[in-house]
C-alpha cells in the first residue's frame, strides 16, 4: 500500500461527512485504546493522528451514521458461495444494482454498499455466503495479506444507489415488533432471562475475555451441554462483542471453563 494513502483517503471521506476509524494493518481489528467503530470520527485532526504514525493501518468506515448499508458477498465456503446465491435471487427476479459503488474485497468477494435509513443490522448468512451490514465494513485501499480492498470501475462513494425494494422488505421482515415489550416489564425476570439480557448486551474491547468467561460460566451454570455452550459463545462473540475476539480465544476460553466446570462435577 502507497504511504499514506489510507490516510489521503481517511481524510476524503470526512470532507464528505463519513465516521472512519483505523484498523490494525493486515487486520480488521482496531488498535488498542480505540473501541471499533462506536470511536469512529469525521474530525480530521483525530484522523490525523491515528494515521500520521501507523500509515500502513486499515481503514474501517461507520455505516449506520451514515445511512449505508453493505451487501457482503462472501466466496471464502465452496459450501456457502454468495456468488452462488446472487444467481439463484437473480432466478427470482431480485438483483442488486451492478451501478451502485461496490467494492472487491480483500478476498476475492464483494461489497456493495446502498442508501438505508432502516435500523442498525449485522445479519450472517441471510443466504448462504451473503451478509447484510448496516454497522460497519472495512473499506479501501485496506489491504489483507497483500490483496487491496478495491472500488470496481472507478466508482466512488457518490454512486451509491438507494437500497432495492426487495432487500428493503427483507430488512424489514426480520424486524421485531416491540409494541407489547411494556407488560413484559412487570413480570419478575428469572435467572436465565436476565443472562439472555446481558448476552445480548454485549461488550466492547477491554472486558471481552473477562465478559465472555462470565457469560459461559453462567451457562454452564443454568445446565446447558458443553456443545451448546460452545456454539452458543461463537454466536455472541461474533454477533455482540465488539470486536470480536478470535477464535483461538474463545476456544481457550471455553476450554478453561469446561475444564473448571468438570472438576466441580467429579
């Protein structure tokens, strides 16, 4: 990556009133002491900063601020293709824009980013291979392992087009209504209910392996098998920790409670 050149384009996205944020170089992952995309800034004098002594971080974009959202398709699963599942939503009359501003990701996949006014999401695998982002994205000239983030035919922000009608409908059918969430709020809130709660909650950089230990600990408290246990710290970690931890951590996590938890059942 030219010196400088996330820099160059940090700045030019915060004269167009985009949140950016940096990520560490050859990674998604924001540098510490900066709390992913929630740190995210159009003031220049922070981006500055962040890039003058670390040219060569990535750079992440925050989408909801800005009304954006991205289409990932991802080829990484020969199981799970998303190119494999644009052509089956194309046989069903439901295309995306080739015109909107669309990235080539580091990978080998797309992104293509629409206008969305509707709430904040992060769904994995609606279809197989395809994720809908509405939070954040990693965004050019980011580079992972020597392959660039690029835009397509020289597109730039400003030929994003509004989200289809179709994806819209989607969006919103996966909405949940919460015009009766008051007469829950009488009922006492038992133990499980109050976990659910703090699951869903999250955390962000700083308490990750602190919170998820807690949290897989108090399955294991309220009887779940250690499969579920397992899975079920994969599911937060990557829909509500922020950022998410590798999986080697979670792994190492999950192991020294299961190995704690065992010695209490002998």
């Amino acid at each position: 990556m030219k010196n400088f050149a996330t820099l160059d384009k940090a700045i030019e996205l915060a004269q167009q009133g985009y949140a950016v944020y940096p990520l560490i170089e050859n990674t998604k992952r924001p540098p510490k002491g900066v709390a992913g995309y929630r740190a995210a800034t159009s003031d220049q004098g922070t981006i500055f900063t962040w890039f003058e002594n670390h040219p060569t971080y990535n750079l992440g974009l925050r989408l909801d601020t800005s009304h954006l959202l991205v289409v990932d398709v991802d080829i990484h699963d020969s199981a799970k293709n998303g190119k494999d599942s644009l052509f089956e939503l194309q046989r069903q009359g439901k295309t995306l824009p080739p015109d909107t501003y669309i990235e080539k990701t580091a990978g080998g996949g797309l992104h293509y980013f629409f206008k969305y006014t509707g709430d904040k999401v992060r769904k994995i695998d609606v279809w197989a291979g395809i994720d809908l982002l509405s939070d954040f994205t990693v965004i050019s000239p980011s580079e992972i392992n020597g392959k660039q983030y690029k835009p397509l035919d020289g597109q730039t922000l400003a030929d994003i087009k509004p989200a289809p009608q179709w994806l819209v409908d989607k969006l919103m059918g996966q909405k949940v209504s919460w015009t009766s969430e008051r007469a829950y709020t009488t009922r006492q809130k038992k133990y499980t209910g109050r976990l659910l709660d703090e699951m869903v909650t999250g955390t962000t950089q700083g308490n990750r392996n602190a919170w998820l230990t807690k949290i897989a600990g108090r399955m294991f408290g309220v009887g779940a098998a250690p499969k579920t246990v397992y899975n079920m710290l994969s599911v937060i970690n990557d829909s509500f920790v922020d950022p998410a931890l590798p999986s080697k951590e979670v792994n190492v996590i999950f192991q020294s409670i299961l190995k704690r938890e065992s010695k209490g059942v002998h």
